[in-house]
C-alpha cells in the first residue's frame, strides 16, 4: 500500500517564519514614518493656529486704536508708550478722554472702560513722524507660536479752523 507520501519538491502553500517577520519590521518602520509626520503636521498646526490668534489680537487692538485716533478732537503723546485723545462721546463710550499704554506685556485702554486690548505685547511704541502724523508699533510673542511685528500709521482728523 502506498500511503501518501510529501515529496521534498512539493512545496506547501503560506509563508515562512522569516518572510511574516521582514513584513512586520517593513509595516513597523513605514508605521514609525506616518507617525513621525503626523505628529509634526499637528505641532505645526497648533503653531499656526496659535500665530492667527496672536495676528487677530494685534489687528484688532490696531483697528481700534487708530479708528479712535483718526476721530479724536486732539492728541497728545505722553511717551512713546502712552497716547491720550480727546474725543466727543460715542454713544458706545462716553468718556472724552482716553489713553492708550503699553503697561507690562499688554497694551491698555483707559476711558470709561479700563480694558487690556492686547497681550503677549513684547514692545510697543508710538512716534510722532510728522505734524499730527503717528506711527504705532508692536511686537507680540507668544510660546510656540513665534513673534509677530505690526506697524500702522494714522493721521487724524483734527478740524482745521477756517479763517
């Protein structure tokens, strides 16, 4: 009787031992690879995410500065840190006086409301370059998101008087 018997030259169906673990190594680095570059697309997004916010602050500390420069009555420069204008009230504020300082790492507001209009305020300055003629400008910093500089200009609207 002739029972079945393997010959050496038949070769069975799967894979071997070392040919599962060389594709475990290769699926592992290139696993390794994905994570590596998933990682440092999410740290730059946070950066980025963390810069906007840092950028958004500035504008609109900036916007409102210069909207309340450009409509005051008079301005006077204090320092080159500190700002005051005299304004007819806004029905929003009905202070006539304002100031605006740079006062530790913020930049402030004082009128009828005291609020912090930036932060992360790294250096701040205000130049008088011509006859009512102001150039304002800061640097913001903040932790993994880099520094940021912004420079505007305003000239305002002072009534000249009519002789």
């Amino acid at each position: 009787m002739n029972i079945h018997k393997h010959s050496k030259l038949e070769r069975e169906e799967g894979f071997t031992l070392i040919e599962l673990i060389i594709g475990i190594v290769i699926t592992g680095i290139l696993g390794g690879f994905g994570v590596q570059f998933l990682a440092s697309s999410m740290n730059m997004n946070q950066q980025m995410a963390g810069r906007k916010d840092l950028v958004d602050d500035a504008k609109i500390a900036f916007e409102r500065m210069v909207r309340e420069i450009r409509f005051a009555d008079s301005v006077t420069l204090n320092s080159s840190t500190s700002i005051t204008i005299t304004k007819s009230a806004y029905p929003e504020d009905t202070a006539t006086t304002v100031t605006f300082t740079y006062v530790g790492n913020s930049i402030q507001r004082n009128g009828t409301a005291i609020g912090t209009l930036a932060d992360n305020v790294s250096a701040f300055s205000i130049v008088e370059v011509g006859t009512n003629f102001y150039e304002i400008s800061a640097t913001l910093t903040k932790p993994n998101s880099g520094t940021f500089q912004l420079l505007t200009a305003v000239y305002p609207r002072i009534e000249v008087p009519v002789t």
